[in-house]
C-alpha cells in the first residue's frame, strides 16, 4: 500500500509542475519577456468589486448590481441585488462547494445555478488543475489562443498578447451548451468589462465595473 | 376606497438624525387618529420631489452599498427614480408600465404580465404614498412611536411576497407626518434603507416626466 502512494505522488507533482513548467515554455517561446500567462482573472490579492450589470435569462431581463467579494482565501460570495436593492440572488463559492444563500424563485432553477456556479467559478478562481495546454491558432496577431484542458473541462483560453491577460475563456459544447466569457479591462486588477453568455440556456450576463 | 389614493407620503424638512434621536420607540397608542391625521395630511399632496439616499446592507458581509439620486412622486400613481450616483438608472411607474433607462438602453415592461415587476411597483408605489399598511390582507401592520416620529412595521402575509421580503418599515415625522426613511428586510437578513431629503411639495411635474424617458 505504501509503496503504491509513491508513484501517485510522483504522477500527481507531474501534473502539477508539467503544466506549469510548460506554460512558462510557451510564454519564453511566444513572447519573451512578458507577464506569464495564468488561468486567474482575478488576481489573488482581489477583495472586492461592485458592478453594474445585467441578466438576461430566457425572457427575463434583470439589472441592478453584482458585488463580488473574497471571504476567505478559497471562498468568494457573489450577491446580484436590483437597483432597489432587493437581492435576486446571493451565492458562495467555497472551495469545491457552492451555496445558494439565497434565490429570486423565479430564478430558482437547477440548471442555471449550475451555469452560474461554472462560469463564476472560470472568473473568480484561477483553474490549478490543468493537465494540458496547446496552443490553437488564432486570426489576429495580437492574441493567444490556448486549448485547456482541466478536471474543470475543455476550454479555449485567449490571452491579449501584450498584457498577458485573459480575455476570453469559451468552454467546449456539453449538455449545458457553451458558454462564452470575455473579460475587458484597462491596467487596473480587476476587469471593467465582463461578459457571460450561453446560447443554449439562453443566458447573458452584462457587468461593468463601478467601484472596490 | 377612502384609502386607495388617499395616502401620499410628504417628506420631511427636518434632519434624519434629528428625527431619529428622539428616545426609544414604544407601541403607538392609538394608530387610527395617526392614519386619520397622515389621511388628511397627503390628500393635498399631489407631487412630491425629494433627494434620496439608498443603503443596502449585506448583513453577513458588513457591507453597504450606497446609492443615490432624485424622487419624483405625481398623483395617482406616477413615481420616477432617477439614480445618478454611482450609475445612472432611471425607472419609471406609471399606471402599471414600468419604463426603465439603464444608460443607453430603454426598456418598456407591461408589470400585468410579469408578476415580479407587478409585486415589486406594488410594493414601491404602496411604500412611497404610505397606504401600503392599510392592506390589511397582505400586510400585518404594527405602530410604534417616539417623541419624534412613528413607525409602521408591516410583516407580509402572502406567500409569494414573504419569499423576497420579510419586513417593511416605514418611519413618518412625527410633525409633517412625511415619510422620512423606508426600510425593506430580506429573509437571509439583508436589508434596503432609502432616506430621503430636500423635499418640495406640489412643484409643477409635466406628465411626460413619468413617460419612457
């Protein structure tokens, strides 16, 4: 039993540090001398963010404002409330667990909590469980594009070639068809922009950033 | 019917914190002369502008988020919200279409034929004129008093309201009788506190103030 623990050790900082190691690779290879590239948005130091924003689901159109907020190191609570306050929704990410703290009822459906808790879950955690990284091909000269794969999934990543950042992250066709994250920002930490979609839910989310 | 449009809040000229410091509150002692009296009050009220300031607390997170912006109340049922600080958002209420102006974009909702925006103005327009406790099958009013305002908590009785909202307080200058301060609880906690200022009463409102802006 004991000695089977080491080659499981050995495969598990395999995937670890190979992913990252060959991150690092591209980066030297693709372009010297600039920010690494990362799977995080949101940088770690983030603590909160308020936008304004809107939602968009089947026929309802929902504004008001996200507040977006790092309760611990692995936890982040995301409360979208209408411009009068009323909370249409207040939902936690903790670690691998997602708590609905509270729901609209009309919003109260299992496959858009679901879609919520993973496309909030691409923004707000960076994805430490990449197995792979290939570079795809991409139309315009300044950016990246990245095939991922993860326990999390298969996603496109694409990265402003300048910056290192991320501005898109597509994740590949399932059941809960395929969902379409684009991040704007300036050189502040956090985006100004953030754009959600999923045709087949029939779900958009709208958020521009207010203030910390 | 003597009710239905009868009650339309006045704001106050006195200062929040002025208000507010007048000692504990305790049980109002008779609760029909203040509807009589607040009844009397807003029936010459036909348009109301104020300032306002909205607070939402995130109980479990000690958070506030602040926002503020103008009031515009016109007799029967024409509210505007104009919120410029920190975005600008307009909503508008009139005769049960909701017209919203979130930056560029305009948006026109029939509330008959979307329940949630139906309760939501029912809510607004019952807080801002002040009858909402007089409903007496959707709300469980109760009246509480200091020496220098009262107070009206309304507790829902409909099942789909107390989903959203667990309490509503209205507080009243105990002087003009003019709302000063709507505070709306949410089940998990959180809670809404619009206080309002710099009122002026039955200033000239075009109608088309309340139209899709």
């Amino acid at each position: 039993m004991r000695r089977s623990l080491i080659p499981k050790s050995l495969l598990v900082l395999f995937l670890c540090i190979g992913p990252l190691s060959w991150i690092m690779g591209q980066h030297e290879r693709t372009v010297p001398g600039q920010i690494p590239y990362t799977t995080a948005i949101f940088d770690s130091s983030f603590e909160k963010a308020l936008y304004k924003g809107s939602l968009d689901i089947s026929k309802h159109h929902l504004t008001g404002l996200f507040f977006l907020k790092r309760v611990s190191v692995n936890s982040v609570r995301i409360v979208f409330s209408n411009e009068m306050g009323m909370t249409f929704f207040d939902l936690e990410l903790k670690g691998d667990d997602f708590i609905v703290h509270s729901c609209f009822p009309s919003l109260e459906r299992a496959s858009l909590l679901k879609l919520l808790k993973n496309d909030f879950r691409l923004l707000m955690f960076p994805d430490t469980t990449v197995t792979r990284m290939k570079p795809g091909r991409s139309g315009d000269s300044g950016l990246l594009i990245f095939r991922v794969k993860s326990a999390r999934g298969s996603f496109h990543y694409t990265y402003d070639k300048d910056s290192g950042k991320i501005i898109r992250i597509q994740t590949s066709r399932s059941i809960m068809g395929r969902t379409d994250l684009r991040i704007n920002g300036d050189k502040r930490l956090e985006p100004t922009k953030i754009y959600i979609s999923n045709s087949t839910i029939g779900l958009q989310i709208n958020m521009t950033f207010l203030s910390n | 019917m003597k009710y239905k449009y009868g009650f339309v809040l006045i704001f106050f000229t006195f200062s929040v914190s002025f208000v507010f410091s007048q000692g504990p509150l305790t049980v109002m002692k008779n609760p029909e002369v203040f509807k009589q009296r607040f009844s009397e009050a807003t029936r010459k009220t036909q348009t109301i502008e104020a300032n306002f300031t909205q607070e939402k607390n995130l109980s479990v997170l000690s958070d506030k988020i602040i926002t503020k912006g103008r009031f515009l109340f016109k007799k029967e049922k024409k509210l505007r919200w104009e919120y410029t600080e920190p975005f600008h958002y307009v909503i508008i209420l009139n005769n049960g279409t909701m017209f919203t102006q979130d930056e560029d974009k305009k948006s026109k909702i029939d509330m008959r034929n979307n329940k949630m925006f139906a309760e939501i103005n029912s809510i607004i327009l019952g807080c801002v004129q002040g009858n909402l406790f007089n409903d007496e099958q959707k709300f469980l009013s109760s009246f509480f008093e200091n020496s220098g305002s009262f107070l009206v908590k309304m507790k829902p009785l409909a099942p789909n309201l107390k989903e959203y909202l667990s309490e509503i307080r209205i507080y009243f200058d105990k002087n003009d009788l003019s709302v000063i301060r709507l505070e709306m609880y949410e089940p998990a906690g959180d809670f809404t506190r619009i206080d309002f200022s710099g009122e002026k009463i039955n200033t000239n409102l075009p109608d088309e103030t309340f139209l899709n802006p």
